[in-house]
C-alpha cells in the first residue's frame, strides 16, 4: 500500500481514529493475550536488557547520569531503582538512566523489518524506551512480574509497528527511531502499567508522540544512548501526566500534523492497522538479540569474517586488503570510517573487521578507546574498504546482506556473504548463550556471582514473581 496522503490522514482523523486504535489495544490487553513463544522471547529481551543495564552503568555515559541525577538532589529515596547504583529516584528518571545504560553499549535488542523498503535494524532497539517505564513503575507501585511483563509487552509491541508504519524517509532524513517510536512505546508501556482507561491512554499515546525526538547525526557519541533514555522518560512523564487529565490531540499519531507525518511524511496504514498483537513482532518478523557490543548492520559481516578467519585460520600478517559490500543504508549509517574511540568503533564495519582479523573476538572488552587506537589496530582498518555492492542493494532493505572478500598475501580470495547475524531468529541464541552474555554484562558492570545466579533464577520464571522488588533489590550496589 502506498503511503497515507495528506488527505487520506485527514479523513482517517475524522472517520476513525488510529491512535483510538492503539488505545484500545494497550487497555485491552491481558496476558493470556500473549502466546507461549512470545512471552519467552519477551523474557529473554528482559534478561538481556538488565544485563546490559548492568555493563552499561559501569560506562562513562552511565556515570555521567547518575551525577547529573545526584546533582539534581536525589541520594537514596523516590521509588525506582538506577541499575548498578545506589540510586532510588522518582520513575521517570529511573526510566531516564536505565534506558541510558541498556543502550550504551550499543549491545540491545533491535527490530527487524517486514517491508522491502523498512530497513533491518535501522527500526528501533525496543527494549531500551520500553523495559525501563514498566520495570520503575511497577517496583514503585509494587506489581507483580506477570504485571510487569503485560506493560513491557505492550510497549514493545507498540513501539515496533510504530516504527514499522512510518515512511522510511524518517529515518533516511536523520530521525532516531529509538529515540522517536521509542517515547511512544514507552508511553503505552507505562499507560498499561498504571492501568489508564482508554481515554487517558489515547492522551498519553500524543503526548509521548510530541515528545519524540533524537538525531542520527549523533550515533558514535553518548547523545545516542541518551536517546533512549529521554524516550524511556518520556513515557513515564505522558502516562503520569495524561492520569493527572492534562489534554492532548486524540489522534496525535495519524492527523495532518500529527506524528507520522511530521515526523516521516506519512504512514503506511496496513502496518499497525488490525496488525497489534496480530502477530505479535517478537514472533514476526522478530527481534535481533547482538553477539557483540556494536551496531547491528555490523553483525552479519562479523558472522561471516569470524568464519572466513576460522575455517581459513587467517593470521593478520597474511591480509593484504578486505572488501565489505552491502546496500547502500549501510554505510549511510556506519559512519565512522576511521573512528578514533569506542563509540564511533561501534558504527565502524572497519573497526569490527579489523579487530576479529586481529583478536578473533569482538566484545566489551574490545570496543575500548585504547583498543581502537592501537597501531596494529589502525593499520588494519586501513586495509579495509567498505562500500556498496550491486547484489546487496538488490537483496532488499529488510535484510543486512553483506558479502566479503579478504585477499591474502600468498594471492589467495577468500569470499562469504550472510543476510542476518548470529542472533537474529534465523540463527538465535541459545537461553544458554543468553545467560552467559548475562553472566559477563553482569559481572563487567560489578555484580557478584551469586546476585547474578539469582538475578537468571528470577527472570527466567519471572510471571511468577509477585514483587518487582525482589529483583530490583539485587539490581542496586
């Protein structure tokens, strides 16, 4: 369907709304809405972000939160844990620096895309606006996991077909849709969590959506990961201020200057339209849960090196020069061709070639400053060109197809190509693998051993769980 015109937004806003829609699907939702698969991907993602939470607050993004927050007045009290800290503040800026934290490492979750023309991991990373609202409000109002769980579902949910719907040109213009679809699906999150009625939750759909915000001119510095954090805030701040009866549009997301186009020039109306819950994204398309602590559109060419270095047992001495070939959004959003810091490391294919090349490993431990600026480092990085290549760009925006050639000194060509990376559904973690990414998040961001056992134990049976507090406690330094 081609996109929703001007006139066409308008006579939606007056025949029927979609944000009513929307609405209808945040209040009507219950957790037997939710299928088994479903609710164990949505698990996962939890346990990821947590974790992520953890490593993140041990960065200095994290740090820096956490000053600007003391700076504001708060020591120990207001009712929501700040991950890896001694930190309990009002929600709305526990929201504020764990989604800061969740995506500072750039290792969170992210969306895939249905249609050709929705790019692959360039939708949204969903669990970083969405978790922080449910979890902060429901330790402060002491829900249930199972409670807890429905908001997070929802939000994701939400955020996902948002990001799905709006034209590309949102994006390709400079739009952040973590930062943008992410405050609206932390709005309907915390909307679930405080149980408003349909009304109030339509109120706080626009008053998430007038928040969004967040530029891709800043992806490689900390204003990304503060991204999510704002859009995490911003969710709590429209569902608690939409309780409170402030007004808003009652079709802030479809109307001729609502949302989708202002924001993106319209909206395709056969992608959230009757598609809530229907099916649920983390069963279809699904989402993306990263190996490594980079952008997504590095994963697939990480795959597919780690196996050209292995299966050849290629030594950095051999190569003398690697070709990365994918379409052309790729590199419109790796934009650090010679990154001089972890965070531009993170959107730089170079970078990540050249460290599996060197260290066979790309983790936390690798995307250091000091890392990234090694000679050996850099010398490599200098080999390798990165760029567009005809059969990637034909494959589609909605895959990641990245095709590689290393030639070596001894005149050899070794060549692979890959679509998707490990951990995206085609090629998942294993719970086991999930866990130990935990284990190492964890124990990166300070936590012991044993908080960390009992943090797996509780989130992997986490709809039984009857107090959020319970494992937020083990969340605190």
């Amino acid at each position: 369907m081609a996109a929703t015109t001007q006139s066409k937004a308008g006579a939606a806003a007056k025949d029927a709304s979609l944000t009513d829609e929307v609405a209808a699907f945040i209040v009507q939702a219950r957790g037997h809405d939710i299928p088994k698969d479903v609710a164990h991907l949505g698990k996962r993602s939890v346990l990821d972000g947590i974790g992520l939470a953890l490593a993140g607050a041990a960065s200095q993004t994290g740090e820096i939160a956490r000053k600007y927050l003391r700076a504001l007045g708060f020591v120990a009290e207001g009712g929501g844990t700040v991950i890896g800290s001694d930190l309990n503040v009002p929600a709305r800026f526990a929201a504020f620096a764990n989604g800061i934290s969740i995506h500072a490492d750039d290792y969170d979750d992210t969306q895939l895309a249905i249609a050709k023309d929705r790019v692959y991991g360039l939708l949204t990373h969903p669990t970083a606006p969405a978790l922080p609202p449910a979890l902060a409000l429901a330790e402060r109002d002491r829900r249930s996991g199972a409670d807890m769980m429905l908001a997070y579902q929802v939000g994701v949910e939400v955020e996902c077909k948002v990001a799905e719907a709006i034209m590309p040109r949102h994006y390709q213009a400079g739009f952040h849709s973590t930062a943008t679809c992410g405050s609206i699906g932390a709005a309907a999150a915390a909307a679930k969590l405080l149980g408003l009625d349909r009304e109030a939750t339509r109120r706080a759909l626009s008053i998430g959506a007038t928040q969004a915000g967040g530029l891709r001119e800043n992806f490689g510095t900390m204003t990304k990961p503060f991204h999510a954090g704002r859009a995490a805030e911003n969710g709590v701040v429209a569902a608690e201020i939409a309780a409170l009866g402030l007004t808003a549009s009652p079709n802030g997301l479809e109307a001729d200057r609502g949302f989708f186009r202002a924001a993106g020039g319209g909206f395709n109306a056969e992608m959230i339209s009757g598609r809530l819950g229907n099916p649920w994204t983390f069963h279809f398309p699904g989402v993306s849960i990263k190996p490594h602590p980079s952008g997504s559109l590095t994963h697939p060419g990480m795959a597919v090196m780690m196996e050209l270095i292995l299966r050849h047992d290629i030594k950095p001495a051999q190569v003398k020069r690697v070709a990365v070939g994918t379409n052309h959004n790729m590199p419109n959003a790796l934009i650090h061709h010679q990154p001089k810091n972890e965070l531009q490391a993170k959107f730089s294919m170079e970078f990540c070639m050249a460290i599996l090349l060197i260290e066979r490993k790309g983790g936390l431990e690798q995307f250091a400053d000091e890392v990234v600026n090694r000679p050996d480092v850099q010398a490599m990085i200098e080999k390798v060109n990165f760029g567009v290549h005809p059969e990637a760009e034909a494959a589609g925006f909605d895959k990641m197809t990245t095709i590689i050639e290393v030639e070596l000194t001894d005149g050899r060509v070794v060549k692979g190509q890959a679509d998707f990376g490990k951990g995206s559904p085609s090629n998942p973690m294993t719970d086991e693998e999930l866990s130990e990414k935990f284990r190492q998040c964890a124990a990166w961001g300070g936590l012991d051993a044993a908080k960390a056992k009992a943090v797996l134990d509780l989130v992997w049976k986490i709809e039984d769980l009857r107090d959020v507090n319970d494992l937020t406690k083990l969340l605190r330094k």
